[in-house]
C-alpha cells in the first residue's frame, strides 16, 4: 500500500495518518471505478439517468417493504422486466431496437424513460401520480422526457413504487 504514497513521508508519520490516507485513496479509486463502469454499461442506462454520486439511496432506509425495495432497485439498476431488458434474454438475443412496447404498440423500444413517462397505455396512472405529487411546470413549457423522467425519479420512493408496480399490472393485465 505505501507505493502509492511518498515512502519518506510515510516512514514518519503515524500510523492512524496512514491508515486515513490509505482509506481516503481506496474510497477514491472505488468511487471513479464505480463511476467508470455505470457510464460504460448500456445494462445501467437508468442508473446513469438518476446516480451521479457513490453513496446509499435514501429509499434503501426508508419504509418500504422488501417487496418494494426489491422492485425499485431492479427499475433503477436497468433490470425490472421490460421488453429492453427482456430482449437480451431470449434464446436469440432480440436487437436493442426491436424490444419494443406491446402496451401502446407504436413501435418505441420499451425501457424505463417510456415506460415511467411515455407510455400511453398508463396515462391515467400517471396524470394521477402527477398530480398527487404535485408536479407543476412553472414556465409553461414541455418539459423533455429525461426531465420528466428525472422529476419521477426524485419524488418520494414510496409513491413512486407504488405508480411502478401500478404500471405494471396493467402491463401484465394487458399482456396476458
């Protein structure tokens, strides 16, 4: 460990200094490891979208129940079961572009951006999810579907799994 350092510098400090900068260097070469990979995996494009710092969600110790955090943590990470992540399971691995929503059935690949913000198939869920949490455009404008996506993203967990799970079984009901 102490190639990383000044040896000279090393040999004469204490041992509790050494340690903390040995920490402090890990936890940072962790970090920019962790940032490396989530910007280079297409399987996290939705962590990507909403995780910009190492550090434990807040939804992670909020009351949810395992069932919630479960799923809410599949949706973020990139691997809650739409037809992007679907795809790349079948027997013959179906191209990226032609993972598309069977809901609304109007040819756009099915990932999170569309199902959370797109879909027309759940536009009552939404409109009321909207609503309940109080999403106001201030400026008038259309606001673009990552915005819209990223907005989603932050509300409170609780609400938000519970609009996710709602989608879903009507995505199910549909399907079936």
């Amino acid at each position: 460990m102490l190639d990383f350092y000044d040896i000279d510098i090393m040999k004469n400090a204490s041992t509790q200094y050494v340690v903390s900068t040995v920490k402090h260097t890990l936890s940072e070469q962790m970090k920019t490891r962790w940032h490396d990979q989530v910007q280079n995996s297409p399987k996290l494009r939705t962590c990507r979208q909403i995780k910009h710092t190492f550090s434990c969600e807040t939804y992670l110790n909020g009351h949810l129940t395992f069932k919630q955090r479960s799923a809410l943590a599949r949706f973020r990470s990139g691997t809650y079961p739409l037809a992007v992540e679907l795809g790349r399971y079948r027997r013959e691995i179906v191209p990226v572009e032609q993972r598309t929503c069977k809901v609304c059935n109007i040819g756009e690949v099915e990932n999170e951006v569309r199902f959370l913000v797109n879909c027309s198939g759940y536009t009552h869920l939404s409109n009321e999810f909207l609503v309940q949490n109080d999403e106001t455009n201030q400026t008038g404008n259309a606001v673009d579907d990552n915005t819209e996506f990223a907005y989603m993203m932050s509300v409170s967990a609780k609400c938000l799994i519970i609009y996710i799970i709602n989608c879903y079984e009507v995505r199910r009901t549909l399907l079936t």
